[in-house]
C-alpha cells in the first residue's frame, strides 16, 4: 500500500516547488494587494468628501473608483487563474516522479501489486516511506 498524497506533500521537489510558485508570484501578489489598499483607500476618501462634492466631481469619481474597482478584480482574477494553473503543473510533475519512484520500489522489490490508498492497511504494507526515500534522492 502507498499513500501518493503524502508522497507529494512530503517530497523535497514538492517543498522546492512551493518556495519557487511563491517566488514567482510574491511579486504581483504585493502589487494586488497595493491596489486593493489604493482602492479601499481612495473610496473612503470618496465617501468622507461625498457630502462638500459637486454633482459632477460626485459623479466622474463614482466612475473612476468602479473602473478602479472592476481592474482590481479582472487582475484578481488573472492572478488566482495563473497561480492555479501553475499550481496544477507542479501537481502534475510531483504526481509523476510519484509514479516513477513507486514503480521503481515495486519492481526492485519484486511486488505483483500495490494499492493506493485504503481504508486500512498494517503497517508493515505501507511501502510509502520508501518511495519517498526513492523520490528524494535516496536508495
């Protein structure tokens, strides 16, 4: 029996993988999270002035804070898309090296059959532990 979930999250290139994801999108993270204080930062601004506005400033900056607001959430949405697509080919690698070092345990120690995932095994059929020692670089 294996436990391919805790390869994954227990394997080294999946830690490497996640510091590199969070290299790779820490900076437009920040950059989103700088627009968003903008943003919240300009409508309360809006709203405390709200009451000295004429009806045209009242009604050009309404128009800018909603495109501010609509660009905000278009770049949300671009953000959180990347980052899972990114998020999935990372799964999609660890789920192959995985299978890779699973298969390379079954065949040097000679096993017919290995399951993945059960309800319940002893734990003296849980090879998990050594395909994970496979997968980070051990023997």
């Amino acid at each position: 029996m294996v436990n391919v979930e805790r390869l994954i999250r227990d394997s080294n290139s999946t830690k490497a993988a996640q510091t590199k994801l969070e290299a790779e999108f820490s900076k437009r993270e920040k950059e989103l999270a700088d627009l968003g204080t903008q943003l919240k930062t300009a409508t309360e601004k809006f709203e405390r002035e709200l009451p000295t506005l004429a009806e045209s400033q009242r009604v050009s900056r309404q128009r800018q804070l909603v495109e501010q607001d609509r660009e905000f959430q278009r770049r949300q949405r671009e953000f959180q898309e990347d980052l899972g697509s990114r998020k999935n080919e990372e799964y999609q690698q660890a789920l192959e090296r995985a299978y890779k070092a699973l298969k390379q345990v079954a065949e040097s120690e000679k096993f017919d059959l290995v399951i993945e995932e059960t309800a319940y095994a002893s734990p003296k059929f849980d090879i998990t532990d050594r395909v994970l020692k496979v997968i980070n670089g051990g023997k």
